[in-house]
C-alpha cells in the first residue's frame, strides 16, 4: 500500500537520509521515535505537504512523489488536531465531503451522520471547538480524516495532549475503528505503551534514519543494534569479546562477567568469509559486540532457595539485592554483583507482584540470578 525508496528530504542542518520503509494493506504501522527524529517530516512528505529532495512515494501502487496533496486519497490528522475554530463539529467533518464533487448530497450526509456515530460525538455536533474536551477534539479530528475514505491514514501524535486514562481508551478506538474500516494506518508516538495498545508493526526512527523495522516483540526482544536497544529501555546492556563454541558464543563483557548465548546469524562461521572484521585476528583479537538481557528474563532466586541452581547451560550470578521499586503489577530488583573486576556491577530484574512476593527477599539479601543462554541477544555493532 505504501513505498517508500530511498527518501530524502533536508531542512536546514536535519534531514532525512535514505529512507525506506514498506506498509502493508490494511497495516496499523507505528513510527516510534523521540522528539526529533523525524517522525512528524517523514508522514508530512507522505501527505505532500513537504517536497522531498529525492527518493520515491507510492501508495497504492502509484507514484505521488510529485503529486500535490489533495490528490494523495491521504487523511491526515496533525499533531494540535488543526480544526476550524469557527466551525461546528458537524461542519469540521463535513469540510473534506464538501470539497468532493462527485458525491451527492445525500452520499455526502450518510457519510457525516455515519462517521459522527462512529467515532461517538453525534451529541456534540453542534458544539464549537473551543466548548470541547481534549478527548473530543481528537475524535472530531480523526472523523473528519476518516470520512472521506482515505486510502491511507496518517496519524501525527495523536494522544499524546491527552491524560493516560484518555490515551488509553482514544488508543482502543483508533484500533476498532482501522479494524473496521481497513484503512491503512501510520501512527507517529514516542511513547512505548501507546505503540504495543495499537501496532501491527513499527519501525524505529532516530536523526533522520529508519534503523529497524520488525513486530512489538521483534524490536523490543531482538533490537537490531545497540542503538535500538539503548532507546527500547533493554535493561541490561553489555559490551562483550564473542568467542564462538559450536552453537554458542562465550561472551566476555567488559563488566567482568561471562554469558553464554546462542550464535548469532552474523557470528556463524560461514557468514565470517563474508566479514572479515568479525573474524579475529592474532593482532585484533576476539570481535567485539554487544548483548542484552531484558529485565523480564533474568531468574531470581533468594540465595537459600533449593530452586536457586540453574537450568543447563544458564549463567549464575550471585549477588546482593541492592534496590527494590514497587510498579504495581511489576516490582524492579537491581542486584549488585561481582565479577572478574574489583567494580561492582548491577543487573536488573523484573518480576510480577506475587512472583516477588514468593521470595520473601527485601534490599540487602543475598540473591542468586540465573540468565538462560537462550535470553542473551547478540548485536552486531
């Protein structure tokens, strides 16, 4: 539905560089990012309103590169949600239906009464935007972007002026209503929550450059580069020698500690022919990498628990709880451990409320973490 080849698009010292990025038919695909990276130009050159310096736009299989916007079949919802201040909720939905000649009066009503009942403001219709709830401002804005069938959808931020109880439900029903509708979606957010509640798939934008795409999982669990990890919140991050052992890699982190993970793809002995800089040398030594562990996946154990010993081929570590943070459902563990080094060194784990509450462990008890090589993620940096 949406290709994108090779864009590039500079305003003054920030650009855009050599992005590409495929949406499937149907997709609700998220562009998470922190505050300027990005996201906001790229949907704006999706929608025509920036002229890209090179590269390609298709949507449905045609090329809009140089097309101008109204042409485009994109509905675009702005960040601050852009409604005319001196219209009505029923004449801010019905501004895109008006500007299309070939729909009748009638077709053009049903549409309104339709959208309006859909999105849940048919009450409000007579309102102006400034007696509005933020929460109802979004959904006359998304109405008036929807109504007139776009192809594609183009979200910029759009709950992030809202309060979480607000965001969480407006997020619902921006999934109901792509589900319904099939439209095809990009959703620009930089928060993580608002992403999962509503992503088919996403990718990663940071200074310009599209550095990952993959499922929620894929990106959080399997981040592509340390980069990504650092910015999904990885937790525990390593910077390791990689020593291959059949299909294991002994990593040796610079932290003092060892871990054992499975070989990566680009560590495998027959991907080495093609990467001489992986393969090590008399001078060099070992290649350097860099791993993760997620907080979720590492096992805690109190030191006297008979379970404390590991699964085959685990690392164990044995530490001393050194913090404890209650999240609500979730409770966040930080053990400080010794390795090879005089440094002390501090692993986070995270565990469900019950789950901690099993231990019977507070700060400053003696703890044993087991870490399966199954749960250590490679990269390649």
């Amino acid at each position: 539905m949406i290709n994108i080849e090779h864009l590039d698009f500079a305003v003054g010292r920030f650009a855009l560089s050599n992005v590409c990025l495929r949406v499937e038919p149907s997709e609700y695909f998220v562009m998470l990012g922190p505050t300027g990276s990005g996201k906001t130009l790229l949907i704006e050159c999706l929608a025509g309103l920036n002229r890209i310096d090179s590269g390609k736009v298709e949507i449905a299989g045609e090329d809009v590169t140089h097309v101008e916007p109204r042409l485009r079949r994109v509905g675009y919802l702005p960040q601050d949600y852009a409604l005319f201040p001196h219209l009505t909720v029923r004449d801010n939905i019905a501004f895109g239906l008006g500007r299309r000649k070939s729909l009748s009066a009638k077709e053009a009503e049903r549409r309104l009464q339709h959208m309006m009942q859909t999105v849940g403001v048919s009450h409000l219709e007579d309102r102006l935007p400034h007696k509005l709830s933020g929460g109802e401002k979004q959904r006359v804005a998304l109405a008036r972007a929807l109504a007139v069938e776009p192809d594609v959808l183009l979200l910029d931020e759009p709950v992030s002026a809202l309060d979480e109880h607000t965001r969480d439900g407006i997020c619902r029903e921006l999934k109901r209503l792509q589900r319904e509708t099939g439209t095809t979606t990009i959703h620009v957010c930089h928060n993580f929550a608002e992403m999962l509640a509503v992503a088919d798939r996403v990718g990663i934008i940071q200074q310009g450059t599209v550095l990952q795409v993959g499922t929620p999982s894929d990106v959080l669990e399997r981040p592509a580069s340390r980069q990504v990890a650092e910015f999904v919140r990885a937790g525990n991050l390593f910077t390791a020698e990689a020593e291959p052992d059949d299909q294991f890699v002994r990593l040796s982190c610079e932290n003092g500690i060892d871990l054992t993970a499975e070989m990566p793809e680009f560590l495998k002995v027959e991907n080495q022919v093609h990467n001489p800089a992986l393969e090590g040398d008399d001078d060099n030594g070992p290649p350097m990498v860099s791993a993760m562990v997620r907080p979720e996946n590492i096992r805690l154990h109190a030191a006297a628990c008979e379970d404390a010993s590991p699964d085959d081929g685990a690392t164990t570590l044995k530490g001393t709880i050194a913090e404890v943070v209650h999240l609500g459902p979730l409770v966040e563990v930080t053990v400080e451990c010794k390795g090879k080094t005089d440094q002390p060194i501090r692993l986070l784990a995270s565990l469900g409320k019950n789950q901690f509450a099993e231990l019977n462990v507070a700060a400053g008890d003696s703890a044993v973490m087991s870490i399966s090589h199954a749960d250590v993620h490679v990269m390649q940096d």
